[in-house]
C-alpha cells in the first residue's frame, strides 16, 4: 500500500475511534432513565462496532471482505444515528453534543458510502 492511503486510513481509524469515545462521554452525562439505559447499551456497542469494522476492512483478505466490512460499517453509524436521536437528552449542552454526534455520524456514514461507490 501506498503511504498516503495508510495515512487516509489512520485518519478514519482515528476518527471512528473518536466518535465512540464521544459517544462515552455523552451517555455518561444522560439521566439514567430506565429507557435510557437500554438505548446505551445499544449505542455504546453500534458506535464502537463502527471503528472495529473499519479495523477489520484495512486487513479484509479479499475485495469482497473489504466490500462487507464497509457496509457493515455503514450500517452501524445508520444504527448509531438513530440511537441517537432516541436518546433523552437535558438541555443545553447535552443537547449540542447529541446533535454534533448525530452529523458525525451521517457524515461518516456517507463516508463509507462513498468508500462502497469506489469500490464498485
């Protein structure tokens, strides 16, 4: 591979790592409602899944691998977004960063989407 793929490749590492560090830090601001927590658990596991898939294409052994790994991907930042739009959340600026979590999302999902185009 060449040295300015890996380095793309790091940045979204990096960058997928972040969201579900972000999203950590978020749910560990939220009111613990009964209905909250179970949406946690489910957006803890899709936003990490994320980064891991993303781990997982970078060493796929085969295009179509790499193609199921990315749309996996794609899937989880779907899934992420709308566990994150399901969230309550308290004013201000929870409110702010569940919103600045749901465009990171969809902008990493278009990302991968974009990865899928190429990959055709």
């Amino acid at each position: 591979m060449t040295k300015a793929k890996n380095s793309k490749q790091y940045d979204l590492e990096e960058r997928t790592l972040r969201f579900a560090k972000e999203v950590i830090q978020l749910v560990n601001i939220l009111p613990k409602t009964a209905a909250n927590i179970e949406v946690i658990k489910q957006l803890i596991r899709s936003s990490g899944s994320v980064g891991a898939n993303y781990i997982e294409a970078n060493e796929a052994l085969s295009k179509k691998d790499f193609t199921m790994r990315i749309k996996i991907c794609r899937k989880e930042c779907k899934e992420s977004r709308y566990w994150l739009r399901l969230i309550e959340v308290k004013r201000g600026n929870t409110e702010n960063k569940q919103q600045s979590l749901v465009n990171e999302a969809t902008e990493l999902m278009k990302i991968f989407g974009s990865i899928l185009e190429k990959t055709k």
